[in-house]
C-alpha cells in the first residue's frame, strides 16, 4: 500500500514542481533578456557602409577620443515591422542630439535606403551586416535590439525588442542618463 502511494505521489511531486518553475517563468519579461556583453567593451568589428563605399561603422567608432558622450547602437531592418513602429522615437533622440548608429541586419541595401528615405535617417552611421556576423557578436537575438554604449566603449544596456511606449522611451532615456554618469 506505502508503495503504491509512493508510486503515485512521485510523479505528482515532479509535476508540482515543473508548474511551478513554468509559473515563476511567466511572471518575467520577456524583453529582459540578460547579456553577457554588459558592462563589457563591444565586440570589435568594422562594417561597410549602406552605399558600398560610404564610410561604414566600427569599434573604433565607439571608442574614438571625439566620443564625449554615450551612444546608441541600434539593429534594425527594413522589413521589420517592429523597426518601423519604434523609429519615430529614434528619429526623436536623434533631434534631441542623441548619438544613434545602425547596424543593417540581413537587409538588402536598395530596401533599407528606400526605408530611410521614406522614414528619415536618425543613424549618424550605418554599418551593413549581410551575414549576421557582427550582430551575432553582439548577442543579437533578433531585430530591433538597442545598446547603450558609454564613452570608453563599453556596453551598460541592451533592449531587446521595439521601443514602441512612451514608457518604455523614457525608461531607455533614463538608462541613457545613468551611462552619462
């Protein structure tokens, strides 16, 4: 009988515990993806331009003695739609003096130059990552992604997913604010 109980109480246990794990697992964020890269410097890396022959984007861009401030690396395509919905407030930081550099993730150039055409080019530079070498060393899961990287080349924030509320705009501007210190 005490067997037949353990028998049955074992698995009962195991599930318990499994629904428990998996509960605790939807209370969390899914945009809160944690990276190994924080706090680190950025990879290094050098990407052509979007025309070919137009200066491109690179490490030393971050880390160049003229970059007095923090800035933004964000990872966007054309045919992303979530790209689409969060460049307003990118075009925004951009009016507001916030340094913004792109990587082109997997995008073809004639589409991403149509894209900035019709929405506006917030990126003081963009990088072409055809093959998702460089986005892969930056941990990029997926398009959009957002880095904040201060002025000595560090990464201290990584938003993964659209930038779509202004809660979420101000929460990334304050995270801006606090690499400035």
């Amino acid at each position: 009988m005490q067997a037949r109980i353990v028998l049955y109480a074992l698995p009962l246990a195991g599930f318990i515990a499994l629904a428990v794990w998996l509960a605790m697992g939807l209370g969390m964020d899914p945009r809160n993806v944690p990276s190994a890269l924080i706090d680190k410097p950025a990879p290094d890396f050098t990407l052509p331009g979007l025309d070919g022959a137009g200066e491109g984007f690179g490490t030393a861009d971050l880390r160049a003695p003229a970059n007095e401030d923090v800035v933004v690396v964000n990872v966007f395509a054309s045919w992303c739609i979530p790209c689409r919905a969060e460049h307003p407030y990118l075009m925004r930081w951009a009016e507001d003096g916030v340094t913004i550099y792109g990587i082109n993730y997997r995008d073809k150039p004639d589409d991403a130059r149509n894209w900035l055409a019709q929405l506006g080019n917030p990126y003081k530079r963009i990088g072409v990552d055809a093959n998702a070498r460089v986005s892969i060393d930056w941990g990029v899961y997926g398009v959009p992604e957002t880095f904040i990287v201060d002025r000595s080349g560090h990464i201290r924030f990584k938003q993964v997913g659209p930038i779509t509320t202004p809660d979420l705009a101000r929460a990334f501007r304050e995270k801006i604010a606090a690499a400035r210190q």
